[in-house]
C-alpha cells in the first residue's frame, strides 16, 4: 500500500476526534469521513472530511481502515461490519459488553485473514510499561512472585451528550472493572502470562447503579504468580499503581500520564533486593514527562497494515483473553454472578 492509507472514524466524540489527531499526525494516514449521532445530518468538515450521521452511511464510503470509537453496545456490529467490508479495523476497549461479542467478531476475522484487527489496549505502549516489562523479560530480577494492582477514580466519568451510558447495563454491559479495570487485568496478564483460578467481591453499594463500582479480585497463575486487583469508582484520589516483586527486587508503576493529568506523575521505580538491605533496597526512579502511547499504537496498527504483519500487542485474542478474565471475576463472586445470571465461566455467553 504506497498511497495514504485512507482513514474512517466511526464516533467521532472525545475519543475519535483524539485518534484523529494522531491518525492525521502520522505520515502514511489520512482521515477522510467521521460519524456520529450527534451530527444532524450529512456533509463536509471544515477541512474536506466527509461527515455521516451513522455508521451503515459511513460504511459506503471509500476507505482503507476504520476505527470504531463507539459504546460498548455497537462497537463489535460495527467491527464486524467493517471487516465484511474488507477494510482494517482498529477498535477501542472494551471489545464489547461481553464476551460472546468479541467471540463474534473472531468469527468474522478468521472470514478475512488478510485484514488487521488491532483493540486498544493503549496503557501497553506507554514508556514506563515498555521498560518494565524488557526488564522483567530480562531475567535480571528473578522470576515474577506476585503483582498488586490498583487503578481508581471518583465516579463513573461521562463525556458530552452520551453522558450516562457508562452506567447502563444493557449499553456498557459491565461498569468500573470492564471500562478502566480492563487496563490493568491487561496488564497483569502480559506480565504474569494467564490466570486460572479467580476470587473476587464484587459491589456496586456507593454509587447504586446497576454495574459495578468496586470489583477485587485475587487470582493466581497455574505457575504460581498471584495478582491482586482493585477497580474502584470510589477512589477519591484518582490512583493507578501496579507493584511487581520479583526474586531479586521489584518493580513499581505508579501514575499513569492521561487526557485528565488526574492519575499524578508517571514513574518506575527499579527496585534492587539485596539480603543485607534491611528493607530499604536500592532503588532506580525513572520519571516520565510525555505519553508518547496514542501515537506509537496508531504507528503499530500501521506498520502492521503496510507490512501485512501480524498484530502482535492488542490482538483479538488478548482482547478475548482479557474478557474472559474480567468475566471470570464477575463470575467468582456467587452473589454478582447470580443476580445478573451469568453463565459459568469460559461459558462464552456471558
């Protein structure tokens, strides 16, 4: 592919038009159409971008790749759309309310080997992420012991005119766990491989909606890495820290740089265990002052199409991965399990 890989943006709120940014920012693409039900009808950008009320309108249009930033919802139909269209898709997490969604669009992707199809799973390409996962494959420190999670906010968070979906079940099909919480259950499993045995409380008592608000979980590896995890909505001092020990030290993401500045400085601390230390090992902090993430994931859903290469970070099959295990924590708490009937785990209906 030697011309500008033509873009389409199916929801074009706060998300899309940010993709677009550095969709238009990245020298082998070009947006040319954006939808969203906001627009009244159709027409023409400032600029020359088409512009569609819905997605069945934006999907005549000539292009090479879509993004689909919409609601939990819509997302995998519009997916699968784009994939019976021949065209590469990039669509933002979750991949649905469920995981039978991203089951269905697996379905439709093996119909279309030679197309992409790349989820955002976007805290992997931040900076302090990348190096400490290359240190933790190193070897350096041992072998990974256990990992402590937390990643919080205030509340349910909405943007624009879509301002309560986020908190309806049957449009986000889950709540603080599956839209933020998904983050850092992709995390754990790309540092510490699968989990296959999953405990978990899980609550919605602060905030009474009809998803979760809080969600912990305790889960351990069939090699024995055990993962803790707190999702919360009631963190009122917005928080993401993820703490690695190892054999020979540990390894401490705290702060993540976001849309929001909220979540504080993003640092990783190198911890150097030593058995004369006392408790107070040697420590390396790296601090980081740009998030270089959005534009080096578009840069490797590129390349993947220019190099017809696999999508090697955020494939469909770490999205299902990951959906199951966010389920799979639904699931072990038998109180949330059984009032929204869910079915048993790796059921692949819930």
């Amino acid at each position: 592919m030697t011309h500008p890989i033509r873009i389409a943006i199916a929801g074009y709120g706060v998300v899309g038009k940010r993709r677009r940014e550095f969709i238009d920012a990245h020298p082998m693409l070009r947006t040319v159409a954006v939808c969203d039900k906001t627009f009244a009808d159709s027409g023409r950008l400032g600029d020359g971008v088409a512009y569609f009320q819905s997605p069945a309108d934006l999907l005549t249009q000539d292009f090479d790749a879509l993004f689909v930033c919409m609601t939990n919802d819509i997302a995998p139909d519009v997916t699968i759309a784009g994939l019976e269209k021949g065209v590469h898709v990039f669509c933002e997490k979750p991949p649905g309310r469920n995981v039978a969604d991203i089951e269905r669009v697996i379905h439709a992707e093996k119909r279309h080997p030679g197309l992409c199809l790349k989820y955002g799973f976007n805290h992997r390409y931040h900076d302090s992420v990348r190096d400490a996962l290359a240190v933790a494959q190193s070897g350096e420190l041992g072998r990974i012991v256990n990992l402590r999670g937390v990643y919080g906010k205030s509340k349910f968070i909405s943007y624009g005119k879509m301002s309560n979906w986020r908190t309806e079940r049957n449009v986000a099909g889950g709540g603080i766990l599956l839209d933020q919480g998904i983050h850092m259950v992709d995390l754990m499993r790309l540092f510490a491989g699968e989990f296959s045995q999953v405990h978990s409380f899980v609550t919605n008592d602060f905030w009474g909606h009809d998803v979760e608000d809080n969600a912990y979980a305790l889960m351990r590896t069939e090699a024995g890495v055990v993962g803790m995890l707190h999702s919360s909505a009631t963190q009122w001092r917005h928080r993401f820290n993820l703490d690695i020990t190892l054999e020979k030290g540990a390894l401490i993401l705290s702060g993540i740089l976001s849309g929001s500045k909220s979540y504080g400085a993003e640092t990783l601390t190198i911890v150097h265990a030593h058995e004369d230390d006392q408790g107070e090992p040697r420590e390396e902090v790296s601090r980081y002052t740009a998030d270089p993430s959005w534009a080096n994931e578009i840069a490797d859903f590129a390349d993947a199409i220019v190099q017809n290469r696999p999508i090697t970070e955020g494939s469909s099959d770490d999205a299902l991965r990951t959906m199951r295990l966010v389920y799979d924590i639904y699931k072990a708490d038998p109180e949330w399990s059984a009032r929204w009937n869910l079915a048993p785990a790796n059921g692949g209906a819930a």
